[in-house]
C-alpha cells in the first residue's frame, strides 16, 4: 500500500513486469515512462510528497525563492525530452559550433534562476560587484566560471544552515541541455518566440536584421533585467543581455540521443549559452553554442543563471573503469573492465602515494580543505570529500584549473581522480599555493605572462622557441595594391629562442603614458594606437626598456618571422581559426564600421593573442625584401635596405587594418611602408620582449 524506495532499472523491462508495475493502481501517478521507439525504458519517478517535503514548498507552485539571495526566483523544469541543436537548415547555424541535432532525455526536474544572477543578488552573497556596467538589477558580469561556482557553493551553505535546502539539494550551473531545455521551453523555432527576432525583443546588435526582422540599434550594454517578455516557461534573457556560461566543457553532440547528457570529462573550454548585448541575431539562437573561454575567463558580456538539482542519490552505482581505482575498492569486480562501487567511499580509502611521474615536485596540502570530486568517466559532480593538511598529492596535470591527482603506484599512468582548483580564500578548495605551481610551470616551455609596469600594467604573452612553414606561396587576391607583395614562397622556420609579444595592440593610454603624446585619429583610452611611423614605434620600445631597467632582455619590435610564427599560433591555415573570415572574427573592410575599434573585441588566437588579424597593421622590425629561400633559423629580412623607386626604403607591416578586404588580414600576408614618412590611422604596432643580441 505504499511506495518504500526508488528503484532504477538499467535494462528494458518486459511487458509482464510492466504490467505489475501498473497493478499497483493508486501509484500509477508515480510513475514516470521514458520511451522512444528505439529505446524503451522505464522508471519510478521522485516521490512528489518526498519532494515537497524536502524542499518545503508543494511542487505545484513551480516557484522557489532563494532568500538568501536576495529573494531569488527560481522557476521548476520537469523532466522530460526535446530535442537539442539544430537542423541543417536553420537560418544563422554555425556548422563550426556543433550544432547537430539529437535527442536529449532529462531524467529528473531541475530549478532554473528566473533571471539571469544580478548584481544585487551576487553582492549579498559575494560582498563585492566587479561587474562593468553597475547597476543592482543588471545582471552581474566580469566573473568567472571558477567564481560562478564559488558562488553556487557559499549559497548552498548558507541555504541549508537557515533549514531551507535539505542535504541532497544544491546549487550549480546548469548543464547545457538543461539550459537549451528550458530555453526552448517546448517550443522548436529558431528563438522561443518564433524565426525572427528584432530589438524590441531582446538586447543583441541589432544593427543586422535576422529572419525578416527589422533592423535597430546595438545598445553596446546590459540592461536591467527582465526588459523584455519572457519564454513560455516564463524565464527571461534566454536570448542576449549576456552570454550565460553552463557547466559542461565544449564537446561534440552524442550521434543520436542521450540521457542527461554532461559533454566531455575534461576540456580545454567551457560552453556559454544565449548570446549578448554585444552579438548578433545568429548568436542569441536557442542552439547557438558560445565559447565560455578558461575556467579564469572573465568577460564584460559573460554572466550566469543559477540552477538547483538534487544530488546523486545516495547508494546508487557507478560503472568506472576497473584500474581507475586502487585495489581496496575492487571489492564487486564484475568482469576485468569494470565493476560497480561506490564512487565517493572508494575515493575516502585511497593512498596519496608521494612519488611523482609527472615533471613537477610533490605538492603538500597547507591546511584541511574540501574539494570537489568529478567523475572520472562522466566528468559529471560526485560530492565533497576532505583532505588533511600535510597530505602529500601527486600531480599528473594540472590544466585551465583542473587538478589530475593519482591515488597509488600502479595506477600513476591509467586512472586518476580530477578535483576543481578553484582557489579561493578560506579554504573553500585551495589544495596548494598556486603561485609555487606556476613557479614550477614557469620551469618547463610555458612561462606565465609578463606585466610591464611602467606601461599601465601591459600584458605579453610567452611564445616558446620553435618551427612553422612561412609564407603560403599565393599571389595577393582583390583589389590591387601597389604596396602588396607575395605571401611566398613558403619556406621552413626555426627560431631558436623564445619571446614575449603583447598579447593586445598597444593602446593609446599605453603610448600616451609612455611618450606623453596622442596622435591617434580615433581617440580612446583601450583603441589602438595609430598614425604613428616605424622610428616613433621603435622609440617607444627604447623606452619601456630604459623605463623596466631590462638586464640582458630588451623591448622592441617583432621580426616578421616572429610576428608570422605567433600569429599562426602553431596553425596552418589561412588565418588562425581556418580558411575563411567573416565580420565575427576581425575588424576589416566587410565589418562596415569603418573605424578602430577596442583591443581585444574579438576572439583572441589558440596562443591568446588578440587582433593579429584586422584592426590595425602593425610595424616588423625588418627591412622589406624577397624572402631566402630554404630552412632558416631567426630570420631578420635583408641586412641593408632595400631601395623601391618612388617608395624609397621600407619596413615590413602585417595583419590587415579595418578598412582593407579580408586577404589584407591574411597570416601570410605582406606589405610595406616608409618608416618615417608613413603614418596613417590604419597603423599601429604591437611590442615584443626578448634577450639581447650578442654583443
């Protein structure tokens, strides 16, 4: 006569048993069919009198308030399928997101924030507001995902010591089908409010009609929120205000279909969902996939949405690889691959044995800390679990934030354990000191980026010594210039030492601060210097390095071996994210805008350098001549100028400007000017640090 526990059946069950199931008349209503025509299964659904219970609030109401934050809304989703991405078809589809549709099955109901987090809500919990655009009911931005989860974790606590959240319920991210699920809200159109989209509608650019859409205006920030109308699950800025970052790392979508699908275990990025006040129509679509950058990543059109979910029940079974694990929890082997056990107590008995096979020294825990355990097969959440300080770990990596630590000898090379460095104060998860760990870092080919102080805190970027194929060999395409060369021929490349080069353009508040001038022509702070000639570039350099008081290293300009070599940033591709270009990736004469416009506006290359294509041309170091042909280590161009006729002597420039076509911006491409008599706001100059010659 009543329903005693929750069982979960990993196997299609037969008709009989489905039929007993059923006989159980008044528990009918408790049961919830997941079923495809491929693929049947079937499950007892969560208790709703044992959920209430929980949550202190009747299910009906769809509703949770966070209090506190601030008195949060928070909407209820229930469980069920839709499916996720987008047909082939659909107007404004990036095919190099990922988009392909398949069908997603959401097992358990979820709550969703009503709006994105504001920065009213992050500062009753967070006690700061590092957001760019302030205002209490704007939603918070400028934060990371690390933070994000900082965040999520300090609510949890503070819920559940005021008896408001029981034990097995938490706040996170949600996943990204959970988002797109509750985005799309039943519906399949391109927005969740139909095929078109105009800036009545939500904040995006919309200087660029979509769909039959008017066009509008780019208001260029956020907006309180909750402007516009809600989806028809009544959540609002799904679509714009800012790009809302999920849990899941950036993956490939499953074939066909899944259950509460998680992406990836690791990755080398994490997905943002919804687009922002800064993109287009394109990129606030229902299954647009955004990049969320680093774990660290901060962004003025990045913010979140708060979601809360239930743990893992406690006692289930999780199938992880047999030699993932040390021998004392080997105890239910069912076949040399895999067994089942309990993933959280499994972890509790393992042995940190303080041998290391990874280049780095041991790491000694400073003091007790909670971490975050992650499933090594899923990637997905496990629970907490306590380490005593004076524990010794093994590292085998340590990447974008995630530690890999190894539990004993014999499984240093097969199976490991991630745990989320989010480094925190008050020992929220601060497993180590993390600045000795990027001292040790510093040691190997990576060196972390250098500060020049004396220039507003300028960041440049460690490119470390190595080979590439320069040059492409193609004659320059569209219209003519008499100032174009051939990007050719192609010709290998060693550089022998490693450099710094700035990781943005330099700015006009660097070379003002610097030289105490500004002869830009676009005036501001964070836009490109410009109309400035090679001698007065390279007296910038001069006096940054008198300035740093520099021993054995010097600032100067690129060569173009090295500036073609960061550029592609180990690619060999046309440009350094692929073939083609488009107004997305760079400012150049088909962005229309027709001007400079911030360092730093577009997505940065695969080694974080930002505008090597477009904006502005920037000065090299060398004299402009034909290129040598062969293997050539640290090529500098021609020894002594080179005289052109009516040009006279000139220096090599690269990387396009924002009124020339696309193929201006190409890697390979070349051009030149004369060095003191060129200065035009199409060029500027970029910094490079390196060791002094000899002698």
């Amino acid at each position: 006569g009543q329903l005693d526990d929750l069982r979960i059946y990993d196997r299609i069950l037969t008709e009989s048993e489905i039929m007993d199931i059923y006989e159980m008349g008044e528990f009918v209503s408790k049961l919830a069919i997941l079923a495809t025509k491929d693929d049947p299964k079937i499950g007892l659904a969560l208790v709703e009198e044992e959920f209430e219970e929980k949550m202190k609030k009747p299910v009906g109401e769809g509703i949770h308030i966070v209090e506190s934050a601030a008195n949060m809304e928070m909407i209820w989703c229930k469980p069920g399928s839709f499916m996720m991405g987008s047909p082939e078809n659909e107007e404004g589809r990036n095919n190099g997101a990922l988009e392909d549709q398949y069908e997603a099955t959401l097992t358990k109901g979820f709550f969703l924030g009503k709006y994105e987090v504001t920065q009213s809500e992050w500062v009753k919990i967070m006690d700061n507001n590092p957001s760019t655009f302030k205002g209490d009911q704007r939603p918070v931005e400028t934060v990371s995902w690390l933070q994000e989860i900082e965040f999520c974790k300090k609510l949890t606590d503070l819920e559940r010591k005021a008896n408001r959240l029981s034990e097995d319920w938490y706040f996170t991210l949600p996943t990204e089908a959970e988002w797109e699920y509750a985005c799309r809200a039943g519906t399949t159109s391109i927005f969740s409010w139909g095929n078109n989209v105009s800036s009545d509608q939500a904040n995006f650019d919309a200087t660029q009609p979509f769909g039959g859409g008017k066009s509008g205006l780019s208001l260029g920030e956020t907006k309180d929120v909750g402007s516009y109308f809600a989806n028809p699950w009544g959540f609002y800025d799904m679509h714009g205000n800012v790009v809302e970052k999920v849990y899941d790392w950036k993956g490939k979508y499953p074939e066909r279909k899944a259950v509460d699908p998680m992406g990836p275990a690791k990755g080398s990025a994490k997905l943002s969902r919804g687009g922002s006040y800064m993109q287009s129509a394109d990129q606030i679509r229902s299954a647009r996939r955004g990049n969320g950058g680093t774990l660290r990543y901060k962004g003025k059109h990045a913010g979140f949405r708060l979601c809360l979910k239930q743990v893992k029940e406690e006692g289930t079974q999780e199938v992880i690889p047999l030699k993932s694990l040390p021998k004392e929890a080997r105890s239910e082997q069912k076949d040399d691959k895999s067994f089942s056990a309990d993933l959280l107590a499994a972890v509790k008995n393992w042995k940190v044995i303080p041998k290391s096979v990874f280049p780095l020294s041991n790491v000694t825990i400073q003091k007790e800390v909670e971490v975050t355990i992650l499933s090594p097969t899923s990637g997905q959440l496990i629970g907490n679990l306590n380490l005593p300080a004076g524990r010794e770990v093994v590292v085998l990596e340590h990447k974008e934030g995630i530690l890999t630590i190894s539990p004993t000898r014999t499984s240093l090379s097969r199976g490991s354990i991630k745990m989320e460095d989010t480094d925190f104060k008050d020992g929220v998860a601060y497993l180590f000191e993390l600045r000795k760990m990027q001292r040790e870092l510093a040691l190997r080919e990576k060196k972390p980026n250098y500060i020049v102080k004396s220039a507003l805190n300028m960041e440049l970027i460690w490119c470390k010594p190595g080979n590439f194929v320069m040059g492409d060999g193609s004659k320059v395409e569209g219209p003519k210039d008499p100032r174009s060369g051939k990007h050719g021929p192609p010709h290998q490349v060693f550089l022998s030492k490693g450099f710094y080069l700035g990781k943005y353009e330099v700015t006009q508040e660097e070379f003002e601060k610097i030289m105490g001038k500004n002869p830009s022509n676009f005036k501001g702070k964070k836009l490109p210097v410009e109309r400035v000639t090679w001698s007065d570039a390279v007296a910038f350099c001069e006096a940054l390095t008198k300035n740093e008081k520099m021993n054995g290293w010097m600032f100067s300009l690129p060569t173009e071996a090295q500036w073609e070599y960061a550029c592609r940033a180990g690619t060999n591709t046309k440009y350094s994210w692929g073939d083609n270009i488009n107004p997305k990736m760079a400012n150049y004469k088909d962005s229309g805008l027709n001007k400079t416009v911030l360092v730093g506006s577009y997505q940065s290359n695969p080694w974080g350098l930002f505008d090597m294509h477009g904006n502005v041309f920037e000065w090299c170091a060398d004299w402009y001549g034909s290129y040598r042909t062969g293997s050539l280590t640290d090529p500098m161009g021609p020894v002594s100028p080179v005289h052109f006729s009516q040009l006279g002597s000139l220096r090599v420039i690269r990387g396009g400007a924002w009124f020339r076509v696309g193929n201006s911006a190409l890697s390979a491409h070349r051009e030149y000017r004369n060095p003191e008599k060129y200065k035009y706001y199409d060029l500027g100059f970029r910094v490079c640090l390196q060791a002094r010659k000899d002698g």
